[in-house]
C-alpha cells in the first residue's frame, strides 16, 4: 500500500466578498519538489435542504428567480443556516417561512460536503413530517409554492424541471432511508 503525504496548505488569504461570500486563496504544495499551486473556493454559511411531506403525501415545492441562474428554479423549502443557529431550527424556520408549513417531526438526513472543488460549506438535509399549512399563512410575493405527489417530483426530476443538484442529494437521502415511497 502506498501511503501518500497530505498536501500542505502554505498560505491562505481570505477575502469578505459581501456579508454572505468570502473568497478563500489556498497556496498548496503537493510536495517538496514542486512549486505551490494556488486554488479558490467560496465560503457562505451553511445550508439547510428540507424536504418535507404533508399529511396528504404531497411534497411542497417553491418556485423562485435565482440570479446565479439567472431563471425562475423549482425547489425544495431550503436556506442559509443563520450564526448561532443550529440547523434543524433553520430547516423548520425555512419551511414555515417558505410554505406556511408547521414542522410535526423531523428526521436528520445528514451532513455533506457541498461542491469539494468551489465551496467550503456544508448542506444539511432533512426530512420533514409536515402539518397542513397554517390557515394565517402570508408568503413571500416572489416565492410560488406548489404541492406535489412523489411520483411527480420523480417526473420533475426526469425531465429536468427539479434539477438543483444539491437538492438531488437530499431526496436520494429520504428515498433510501425510506423516508419517501417513490
């Protein structure tokens, strides 16, 4: 077995982007006889990704303008873990906030690295057993929330409609602890 030596991170910058980003420089040297190499990544807060079912079975989605993308997404309930928060709070505050929805119990599906190669963040999922929507709910104007069946989320997925990547990861996480029929 070859045992291979970490590479050494030799100098590291951080630079404030705005209140939520940070750009992070890394000079690593791979080993001795080799120049360092710089690399960047992007620093935000943490994320939450809920996906959650309400007592008919549906599975609530959020329709929203994403200037990253630059188009109207279709998601999950989802958001930055704020400081000082633990993130099962901001996966409950998320949903209320987003769908209306009241949390009945909830289910950590874990926590994952986000994107190794740009982000320095972590997406905690989880697994939402929702009450029906509180009847003085008052939405964000730019926010559309659908309902639908796991079998039309699956379709979403299929053809591209649900495609946030991430989010990808924390419905495969309710499918296989059977969280979530297909």
């Amino acid at each position: 077995m070859i045992v291979r030596k970490s590479p050494k991170i030799i100098n590291r910058t951080i630079t404030t982007l705005s209140p939520w980003a940070k750009l992070i420089q890394r000079d690593v040297l791979f080993s001795p006889d080799t120049e360092p190499a710089t690399y960047h990544s992007v620093l935000t807060a943490d994320y939450v990704q809920v996906i959650a079912r309400r007592p008919d079975g549906r599975i609530p989605l959020v329709r929203q303008y994403r200037p990253a993308v630059e188009r109207q997404t279709l998601e999950i309930p989802a958001g930055l873990v704020d400081p000082d928060e633990h993130p099962r709070t901001t996966a409950q505050r998320e949903l209320l906030e987003e769908t209306g929805l009241p949390t009945r119990a909830i289910h950590d599906l874990g926590s994952f690295a986000t994107d190794t190669g740009r982000l320095s963040n972590r997406t905690n999922s989880f697994f939402v057993e929702a009450g029906d929507q509180v009847s003085n709910f008052v939405g964000d104007p730019l926010i559309e929330v659908l309902f639908v069946s796991p079998h039309e989320l699956i379709q979403l997925v299929l053809d591209e409609t649900f495609d946030v990547q991430i989010q990808l990861g924390t419905l495969f996480q309710a499918i296989i602890r059977g969280l979530l029929p297909t």
